[in-house]
C-alpha cells in the first residue's frame, strides 16, 4: 500500500513540478535513483573484474602447466640453409659494391 502511494505522491509531484514542495520530493527521487544507479554499477563492475581475473587466472595457470614433449620448431639443416643463404647474399652485395656497373649520367 505505501508503494502505491509514494508513487502517487510521485506522479502529483511531478504534474506540480513547479511547486517548491514538489520540487523538493522530485529531487529526493533523483538522489536516490543516482544513488542507486552507482551503486548498481559498482557491483556490477566488481563482479566483471573478479570475471576477467578468473580468466586471466586460468589463462595463466594453463600456460604454466608441463607441456607435452614437443617437437623442435627449427631442425638443425633449416638453420644452416637459412646461414648459407645470408652468405650468399653478403658475398653478392660485397661483389656488387666492389664492382659496381658504369652507368651514364643521364642529366649531361
């Protein structure tokens, strides 16, 4: 019964909004509902932080588990055709630099 009659209390308020006495009991509701309304985000964030710390947690806690024997990523022959490789290119761009062509200008 006292609900429904704050909430008529409300309603005149709000049709009298002018009146200072309504006026007073408009912003009352406001503070509360503000109050409320922080409140509410509050826990809610609370509840989204102890969330993605949970996940963050496993994520974590699964990174840290013994990994089963794994297979070497690079052989030891992938490492030395990737060395032959950047020897090949060091000693063309040494010979290129050494032996540069002779272009014309071509502004003269």
């Amino acid at each position: 019964m006292s609900h429904l009659h704050s909430y008529e209390k409300f309603l005149a308020s709000w049709r009298a909004r002018h009146e200072p006495g309504a006026m007073r009991m408009l912003t009352i509701f406001y503070w509360r509902t503000m109050v409320c309304v922080a409140a509410l985000l509050f826990v809610v964030t609370l509840i989204w932080g102890s969330w993605e710390m949970q996940a963050s947690l496993s994520t974590l806690d699964k990174l840290k588990a013994p990994q089963k024997k794994q297979t070497p990523i690079l052989s030891r022959k992938d490492v030395d055709d990737t060395v032959s490789l950047f020897q090949k290119k060091e000693a063309r761009y040494t010979f290129l630099q050494t032996n540069a062509s002779s272009t014309p200008d071509p502004s003269r």
